[in-house]
C-alpha cells in the first residue's frame, strides 16, 4: 500500500536560506504525540569541574594525560552549561523542543561513588529541571553518560560487580530528589561503546585494554541496568523508564566469507550483547561462551527487565572487515560502499540505516517503543558571520533522517520521538572540542551561542500547528 504523505514545507521564516534550500528541506510529517527533543550530556557541556563539591571522573583524569584528546582540550569549561543553563533552556524553548535529554554526573550527586550524597550537586539539576518545566520543556534525564566517578574507578569500576549496587543507590537518591517533576529516566548510555573504546580498545576514559577487560566491563552494565530499573520501580512505580543503546546496522565491506564471519561478531559487540540479555535474557551465541564465566546466580533474570522505552542513538551504519589483530571482535571498519558521504568524523551518511534498526527492534525484539535519542552530524563549520553560521550540510543530514523516522512509523515500527544530538557544540570525548556536533554554534573562548542554520531548520520542522 502506498501511504499518502503530508509534506511540511520549512517557511519563509528562515531568513537565511535561500528559496531552493528551503524547498529541498521538506519533510513529512510525524503523529502529533511524537516527541521531539535535543540530547546533551553532563561532561561534554557543564564544566564547572571544581564546582559545587563535584569530585573527579574518570574523563577528567583521562583528559589530563598527554596525548588523550587529539586537540589537547579538556572538559574544565567546555560549554560552561553548568552557568549559562537558562540561556540554553531558552533556546530550547524558543527552537519548539517539547523534550530535553540531559545526563546527571554521578561525581557531582555522590562525589566518592558510594556513600554521602552531595546536596549542592543535586541543588543543580534541581535549578535545571524548574527551568526547564517553567519553559515548557519536558525532562529526560540519563543517569550514566560515560562519567564514572574516579573514586570508583580505584575500586575496579565496571570490572567490580558490586557497581551494580552502587549505580542502583546513586540512581535512587538523584530520582529521590528530581522524580517528582522529571518523570522519563534513561538508566546508561551506549554501554557497549563505553565497554569496548573505554574499556577494550583505550581511547577513551578509563583508558582499559583487552578482551576480557571488555567482557567485564560490558555484563557489569547490564546488571546495573536491571538492578537500577528494578530499584526505581519500586521506588516510584509512576516513572517511565527505559535506556540508551547505540545501534548499527552492522555490513561485511566484501563478500568474502571471513568478513561476513567479523560482521557478525561485530554485530554481536556493539549491538546484541546489549539487547539480548535487556530483552531475552541471554548473551548471543557469538559470546555467550566468554560471558559464562561472569554470571553469577540470577544475574540473567536481573539483567532482563521490562523497560518502557528504549532509547536508539543512530548515526549511521558500520562497515566492517576482517582483522585478526583488532581488539574489537577480531574486526575492523573496512571501506564503504563507492560513492557513500560522509561527515567529518568520516561516518557513513546513511538514512536508510535508520529504518533497519527500527525493522529489527520490531521483529526481534517484539517492537518496544523507541525514541531514536541521538542523530546528528559532525561538520567543519564556518564561524558565525553577522549572527549567522551556515550548515547545510547538517540540516540536510536532519532532514534525511527525519524522513526515515517516518519511513520507519510507515511500517509499524513503534518510534514514538526524535532527539538531535546535540544542542551545542561540546568536548567531543578523545576529539576534545575540535569536532562541532551542535546545531547552536558555542565559541569556545567567550561561550557565546550562536543558533546554526540546522537550529531554525528544526524548529520549523517542530513548531505546533
Ligand atoms: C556517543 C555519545 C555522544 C557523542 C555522540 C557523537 O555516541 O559517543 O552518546 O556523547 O558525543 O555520539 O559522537
């Protein structure tokens, strides 16, 4: 059945593009209860490291070793969001976001990891969540965005089974004090990328090596997923609460059979090793030898929670081949298809990715309702001109993947929102500040917001009516 779209045309109200711009920039409309929303997290924009009896993570103390950040930054300052957050809710609100998903930083609500929570740390998602509910700008919170608190990092960190317990205490003193008024909780972000770049390949925070260090890593965040999930319901049986993975379609780069064979680990590392055991309760059979060792009693029947939503960061999908050397499944990115774009950071520009993420949620893991949580672009921008910075290439690359959205609720997949990543410019992990994936320009000497052209596309695209 072909279904009847209802296209939207991007107004006269953006100044700044030109007549063909604005006509290419059409896009279909979504149901009106669709959700959408901008995504940041807490150490790509707060700064204020020192501030408000915040203690170290592990970013910061990865930040300050030699040769960590390509471009020597760190996160001290970055976007100063921890002192300009109601300039930011403001362009919320005016660019017509419903949703905002921000993260709470474990080393600023629990310093030491465990132990004594620190009232001034929640004091400011206290002040964030008022202004935002003031603006009319509803809060999605994320408990873990990469950011552990060094203290625990001394103790093992993810390799210590015991964070479960200690991520299902923290989790409930930040939603003791904010689950009043934010109602969506989103337990980890991607923990399979934080277990193989943080804690497999080491370039990112804590800079862990191996495959067994992966394993680890990567099954002690699932069981604090299902033990914080568990925890929170009991705690307030109101709220809605899901988690975020980063999902890839997951393609050999040839036909060769050894790299068909590495798609498949691949696959099973950076996707089903988080959603087989959230939503089956077992590790795929590609791992599910290597894991054994690792599960203790009831771990599995911990891990496997019922979730609300799941939340789908998408950004493109992964090539791959053949690479017995590789940390990483024994697999490497391999070359993209002839002629596929790319971004800056050299990702495949790859819509169509989107809906088969969607298609296998759907059919493999009986359709849960998913906000895509991350989408967005890293391009070298131009600086803001007369209050003006020119991105098409991003709100291109928006555009693409809002269609596909609605490709993907066409067939029935339960896609009930869309995030941008990000709202501002931020520290890009072991990019540092280099690599702009805001849709509102951040001047990383003054802090002065400058919306890009990618910020107005959206906000057409969003305003009611
Ligand atoms: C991730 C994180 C974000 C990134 C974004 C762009 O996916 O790595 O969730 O923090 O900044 O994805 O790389």
């Amino acid at each position: 059945m072909i279904r009847r779209r209802t296209f939207l045309a991007a107004s006269a109200a953006l100044p700044f593009l030109a007549a063909r711009a604005r006509a290419q920039m059409a896009v279909p409309k979504l149901p009106a209860d669709f959700v959408w929303g901008a995504s940041t997290s807490c150490f790509q924009i707060e700064g204020a490291v020192r501030e408000g009896g915040r203690a170290d993570s592990i970013w910061d103390v990865f930040a300050r070793e030699p040769g960590r950040i390509a471009d020597g930054t760190n996160a001290d300052v970055a976007a100063d969001h921890y002192h300009r957050y109601p300039e930011d809710v403001d362009l919320l609100a005016a660019g017509h976001f419903r949703a905002y998903r921000f993260s709470t930083a474990w080393p600023r609500i629990v310093p030491e990891g465990t132990g004594p929570v620190n009232p001034a740390g929640l004091d400011f998602y206290d002040r964030l969540v008022d202004q935002l509910l003031e603006k009319g700008v509803q809060p999605w919170a994320c408990l873990y965005h990469w950011d552990l608190p060094q203290a625990l990092q001394q103790r093992g960190g993810w390799h210590n089974r015991d964070i479960a317990g200690w991520f299902a205490d923290y989790a409930q003193a930040t939603v003791g004090r904010l689950g009043d008024r934010v109602k969506h909780w989103a337990m980890l972000n991607e923990p399979s990328v934080h277990a193989i770049f943080g804690h497999a390949v080491g370039n990112h925070a804590p800079g862990l090596t191996g495959w067994p260090s992966y394993l680890k890593a990567q099954h002690h965040q699932n069981l604090a997923q299902g033990t914080a999930i568990a925890a929170l319901r009991a705690q307030k049986p109101d709220l809605v609460l899901g988690t975020v993975f980063s999902l890839q379609p997951v393609l050999p780069s040839t036909d060769k059979p050894e790299d068909a064979a590495a798609a498949q680990r691949f696959d099973a590392a950076w996707n089903t090793n988080n959603l087989d055991p959230l939503f089956k309760g077992i590790y795929p059979a590609a791992y599910a030898d290597q894991f054994a060792p690792l599960i203790k009693g009831d771990d599995m029947a911990r891990i496997k929670v019922a979730v609300d939503f799941l939340g789908v960061n998408y950004y493109g999908r992964a090539h791959v081949v053949n690479d017995p050397d590789s940390v990483l499944a024994q697999a490497g990115w391999g070359p993209q298809p002839p002629g596929t774009r790319t971004t800056a950071m050299g990702w495949p520009i790859e819509p169509q990715g989107l809906v088969e993420v969607m298609r296998r949620l759907r059919d493999e893991y009986a359709n849960p309702p998913a906000f895509i949580m991350e989408n967005g672009a890293c391009f070298d921008d131009p600086p803001p001109r007369n209050g003006v910075v020119d991105d098409p290439e991003r709100a291109a690359f928006i555009r693409q993947h809002i269609i596909a959205c609605r490709a993907a609720v066409d067939e029935g997949c339960a896609l009930r929102g869309y995030f941008v990543w990000s709202l501002l410019d931020n520290f890009e992990w072991a990019e540092g500040l280099r690599r702009r994936f805001g849709i509102v320009h951040v001047d990383f000497a003054t802090l002065k917001r400058t919306p890009k052209e990618s910020y107005r596309f959206l906000a057409e695209v969003m305003k009611p009516g």
